[in-house]
C-alpha cells in the first residue's frame, strides 16, 4: 500500500500546482497581456467613477434613455450572477403574453411611435446579459427620447449613427448600438445642441 500511496500523492501534489496555479497564472498574464481591456472586465469611466461594462447590460427605464433588451435575470435585472434565458419556446402562451405585454408598454411609453416594434425591445436574449440593441430598436425610441431631453430628432438620430458598430471583423453577426455608451453620450449633450 506504501508504494502506491507515496507516488498518489506525489501526483496530486503536482496536478494541483499545475492546474491550480501554474495554469490560472500563465492564462491571466496572458489575458492581461493580450487583452487587458477585455481581462478587466471592459469597464467604462466616467468622471473617474466605473459606471458599468460595454459587456453587460445596464438597466434604463427613463424616457430620457435609450432601453436596452430585457433581462431575464432575477431578481434584478442584468445580474451576471444569474445570466440565462427566461426558457419559454417561441410557441409558449407566456411568452406570447409577455411579448404582447412590454409591447403595449412600449406603446404607453410613445403613443405616437408608428414604426414596427422590433424583436430585441420585446424578448430577452439568451444570457439575458446582452449590451446591444439592434440599429432598428435604437430607432424605434429616437422620438421618445428626443423628446425627453429637448432634443431635436435627427441629433438623436446622428448620435445613434455614431455609435453603431458594425458586424465584427466585418462578416459575423449584425450591426448594433451599445446602450450604455449611446447614454452616456447623450448625457454629455445639452438641451438644444448639435
């Protein structure tokens, strides 16, 4: 039993470093290296202060924002501690409800919108985490918000222009706007500018 216990042993201790500190070390320093933006948690500054991640979503809900997509994180919004989808298939009577529901909030929130509400403004995404809306759905809310802040529609909508990012390396996925930088730029805007 001695010969076999002392070379288990031996092997656990050696795993464990590797595994356990070695390894987590030489990918951090890595991650730092290559990509210390994103290694620290792509954190945005504003006046010197993290006001939140170009990752992860921020919760808005005054008219004088732009609305990201709905979080299905509980029970607070956005919580990276609980990212998930809400689970209901597109052919489940709840999710249909909850659908017809935030459009109908949506509606409340600027009676006088007329264009199609998109998808992304009504359903959650996946991680329920997501920090982008679609250039549509910015457009959908540039009257409201405009509104809201005394702005004039096309300034809203130049802003919108400005923070809309492409496809990534110009083939995978769609264009968007990350919320939380759009709002932030538009807090920096007075009443009347541009």
């Amino acid at each position: 039993m001695k010969t076999l216990l002392r070379p288990m042993l031996s092997l656990f201790v050696v795993l464990s470093v590797i595994t356990g500190l070695v390894y987590p070390l030489v990918v951090t320093g890595i991650g730092r290296a290559a990509f210390s933006r994103e290694a620290t948690g792509s954190l945005i500054y504003k006046d010197g202060r993290a006001v939140g991640s170009s990752l992860i979503g921020q919760n808005f809900d005054e008219p004088k924002y732009f609305w990201g997509r709905l979080s299905a994180t509980a029970p607070m919004p956005n919580s990276g501690t609980a990212s998930g989808g809400s689970n209901f298939g597109p052919l489940n009577p709840a999710l249909a409800d909850a659908v017809k529901a935030r459009i109908a909030a949506l509606r409340d929130a600027d009676p006088n919108a007329t264009l199609p509400v998109p998808a992304d403004l009504v359903t959650a995404s996946a991680s329920g985490l997501d920090p982008q809306i679609s250039p549509a759905a910015a457009d959908y809310q540039v009257a409201r918000v405009a509104k809201a802040r005394g702005l004039a529609p096309d300034a809203v909508r130049s802003l919108v222009a400005r923070y809309t990012e492409g496809r990534q390396w110009g083939i995978f996925g769609e264009a968007r706007v990350n919320v939380l930088k759009l709002n932030l730029a538009l807090d920096g805007l007075a009443p009347g500018s541009v």
